[in-house]
C-alpha cells in the first residue's frame, strides 16, 4: 500500500534528485532478482528523493507486462521503506492501465506515464488517454513530454482539474517557449522535472523555467557525484555546475554520443566500471565497445568520481 497521497508524493519528489535504476540482467537477459536487489539497495541508501523502476534507464521498453511489474514489486520491497518507488506505464491505454494497475497493486507509490506507442495524438486523444489512466489508479501519475506526447498548457490545465492524482509534468523537448507556457498556466499545482538526456546538462537554466529536479541516469553509478551536482543547482551555484561539467559531464556525453542508445548502455557501463556489474542491455540496444568502456573507466577515475567503497 502507498505511504503517501499523490500530493504529498509531489512535495516530496519536487525537492529532492530522482533517478531510474537499471534493470539488471543475467547472462541470458533474463532479469537477474539478486543482482537487482543489490543495486536497489545501494541506490535506496543515499539521500535521493525517488527511484522510478522499470523505466528508460531501466528499459521498461524491453520488458514484458509480467517483468515490469515483478521489477516493480522487487523495488517496493528492497527501497519503498526509504525511498518512494514509483513505475512506468507505456504502449496502449488498456497496456498501460495495466501497468499502473499492477504497480499500484504492489505498494509502488505513483507512475510515470509514457508515450502512447507508434501512432499521432493530437490534444483531444492525449487527454483521454492520461484520463483513463488517471482514473484507473489512486496513485499519482506523471506525464512525459516527450516523442508524440506533447501536452500543451491547456491539456495539462485540462488533467489537472479533473483529476486530483495528476501531479507532475516530465520534460524531454527542451522547448523554452513550451514549457514557460506551461509552467505559467500551472504554477504550483504540479511539480515540474527535467528528462532530457543527461538531465544535468540542461539542469541549471531549467531550473529558471520552474524545474525543481531532474532524473539523473548518472545516479545509477556514481551517486554522490550526481547529488553534489544537485545540490549546486539548487543552489544555483554556476561555478560550480560548469566546473562539473567540464570534469565529467561534457566528456560524458561525448562517449554516450558515439551510438545510439548508448544513454541506457553507458550506464550499465559505468556499473560495469565501478564494480556493480549489473547485465548486458537487451536488444535493440548494445553494450559498449570494450574502447568505449576503457574510455569510461578513465574519465571516471580521472574526474575523481570514484564511488565510495570502488576500486578502479
């Protein structure tokens, strides 16, 4: 069962970094329950505001119904005592009715709801299709803006007038104009987070636009690297985002953009690095090279980053 209501789970989630763990694989891509477990644990262990499972960087895209919702249940009973635990919904309205249903039944805490899958919305079918959602569950729901869900101002208004348990409004366009209408037709009815790719890159002017926090892939594999970095962008410290930037961020980004889908694989990646193997990616993705992987541990170990308890 849910320890908070979905306003207090955006209170709560609004102040505070969030991240996706990994799903981890065994050497057949089938989920590997003690390895996960681990990872969970780790991740629950520092002062991170929320973990989102079975999502992008967990590749919830690659996951059966059946999987996602054992990810989820793995994640409520190795982290939801500490940190809330929300899940993903994606693919059709019943698939992801679904979804949120099976998280919900579990203990997860809310959902982070995914674009509908390989088809044009417009405004009218994107607000009857979080509706439904919304309505389905009692926990809170997030939309992300992103791919072929892109909500406008009026929509968001839309949802959450309607329905209470609508709390929070995921970005990935970067659009300024967008979001500033958004944000200006909301206000603090709902909680606001960046997604873009590598989220820190962006974090410090989209704080400007009303994005309190931001989901950090880069969490997954070097934590205080990652909640130091928050820290300086609530405190809108720009020396100190650039100087992180320039040590580990930018040349971060230069090796995930060598392939692409490597923004779930470089994670996996680093895990790899710091000693918390958790699997391979599932296709379509793929691992990175072993050069890529070299490059990584060197920029690790080079930034000072090293994790406590590591050895590189």
């Amino acid at each position: 069962m849910a320890q908070y209501t979905p306003h207090e789970l955006a209170d709560k989630l609004k102040d505070g970094l969030l991240s996706f763990p990994v799903t981890a694989f065994d050497a057949n891509l089938e989920v590997d329950e003690p390895a996960y477990r681990r990872h969970l644990e780790w991740q629950s262990s520092f002062d991170v505001a929320g973990l989102f499972a079975a999502g992008g960087t967990g590749e919830g895209f690659a996951l059966t119904a059946e999987e996602a919702a054992n990810v989820v249940r793995m994640a409520v009973e190795e982290a939801g005592s500490r940190v809330p635990v929300l899940a993903s919904a994606g693919g059709s309205t019943k698939q992801a009715i679904q979804n949120a249903q099976d998280a919900e039944a579990v203990g997860a805490e809310g959902l982070l709801l995914l674009p509908p899958y390989l088809t044009e919305c417009d405004q009218d079918g994107l607000y009857e299709h979080v509706s439904a959602i919304c309505a389905a569950t009692k926990t809170g729901v997030i939309v992300y803006n992103r791919a072929n869900a892109i909500y406008s101002a009026d929509t968001v208004a839309r949802l959450a007038e309607n329905h209470e348990n609508f709390i929070g409004f995921k970005d990935a366009l970067g659009d300024i104009e967008h979001l500033t209408k958004v944000y200006a037709k909301n206000g603090d009815r709902l909680f606001y987070l960046g997604g873009l790719p590598t989220a820190e890159t962006f974090a410090l002017p989209l704080l400007q636009l009303g994005m309190s926090t931001y989901s950090s892939a880069m969490y997954n594999f070097v934590p205080e690297f990652a909640l130091d970095f928050y820290k300086d962008v609530r405190a809108q410290d720009r020396v100190a985002v650039n100087e992180k930037l320039n040590r580990f961020v930018l040349p971060y980004l230069d090796i995930r953009d060598r392939v692409k889908g490597y923004g779930v694989s470089i994670v996996k990646g680093g895990l790899k690095v710091v000693g918390r193997d958790s699997g391979s990616v599932r296709p379509p993705l793929q691992d990175l090279t072993e050069k890529d992987l070299a490059d990584l541990s060197a920029l690790i170990k080079q930034a000072g980053i090293v994790p406590t308890g590591a050895s590189l």
